[in-house]
C-alpha cells in the first residue's frame, strides 16, 4: 500500500509540475520581453488558518512558478508591504474596509486588489504614488472607468475575482469643483 501512495504521490508532484511549466511558458511567449512582478510572499506568516487552509497554502507553487519564470522571462520580486493599505493614487496609508479600499486624504475609491495591484504595478515600473501620475495612468489604462458606484461587499471572493476580470474595472474619484 506504501509504495502505490509514493507512486501516485510522484505522479501528481510530476502533473503540477508539467502543468506549472506549460503556464509559465505561455505566459512568457503570450509576454515576450515585458518584465514580470511577483510579490515576494512568505508561507510561514500565511499558515495560521485553518487546517485545511494552511494545507492549501503549503502545497501552494508559488516559488516553482517564479523560478520557472525567471529562466524564460524578466522577473522583478515585489514587497507586498502595504500594497492594499497604501492609497495608489496619493501614496497616504488607509485601512481597507472589507472588499474595498477608501482614501480618507484624496478621496479615492476603489476595490482593494485593484488598489494593491495598481500599487504592485507603480512599484514594479520604479514609481512612487501620485495624483498627477495617477490621473496619467488612467488615461492610458483604457479598461478603467470612473465611476460612482460603491463594491459590492455581499458577494463572495469568486464573483468579485470574475467580475474584476471583465474588461472594464471600475474606479471612483472624488468629484473636484
């Protein structure tokens, strides 16, 4: 019985790998020559969940995946520190309330790992947080719309991701007179 459990055990390690391979090879050719972040996350501070949680998170490939980048394309590790707290328009440091993020210095509103990201992107690209440089981005970013609209916190997590993936995420400023 021990030695069918180690030959499936291997077989499934050897599936993910294989699978891990071909994904990071389809993102480096799908991205040729753009410079790929990846935030430098530690398991250790994650497993403090529960059981089935923290056996999610070590099974987890992240490094895998960032080490099989880092041979077929550019990769920049990127500090996570405060990426959902700190506001990616003014740079001011926030508490996120549930799902979404609220500046209380300029005013911004936005879901919170769309703030994070777009903090994750200005780090990436050597950037600090700026109302000017922000305004800039959005103009160029064409799948942002401004909007009034708050997020809805009554959704779960999977819904939100597959509405974040649309084509257009929205982002609310503060009207200026």
């Amino acid at each position: 019985m021990r030695k069918i459990l180690v030959k499936y055990s291997k077989r499934e390690r050897n599936r993910a790998k294989d699978f891990t391979h071909k994904i990071t090879t389809s993102i480096a050719r799908k991205f040729k020559g753009y410079l790929h972040g990846f935030k430098d996350l530690e398991k250790e501070r994650m497993l403090n969940e529960s059981k089935s949680h923290n056996r999610d998170i070590a099974k987890s490939n992240w490094k895998t995946i960032i080490s099989f980048m880092s041979y077929k394309s550019n990769v920049k590790p990127l500090n996570p520190h405060n990426s959902t707290k700190r506001c990616s328009r003014c740079g001011m440091i926030n508490a996120p309330k549930g799902f979404s993020y609220e500046c209380r210095y300029c005013g911004l509103g936005a879901d919170r790992q769309l703030n994070a990201s777009i903090n994750l992107y200005l780090q990436m690209e050597g950037f600090t947080p700026s109302p000017k440089l922000f305004d800039e981005l959005l103009k160029a970013w064409r799948w942002f719309t401004l909007t009034g609209e708050k997020a809805d916190e009554s959704s779960d997590e999977l819904e939100r991701s597959l509405r974040l993936m649309n084509s257009k995420s929205y982002i609310n400023l503060p009207k200026t007179t």
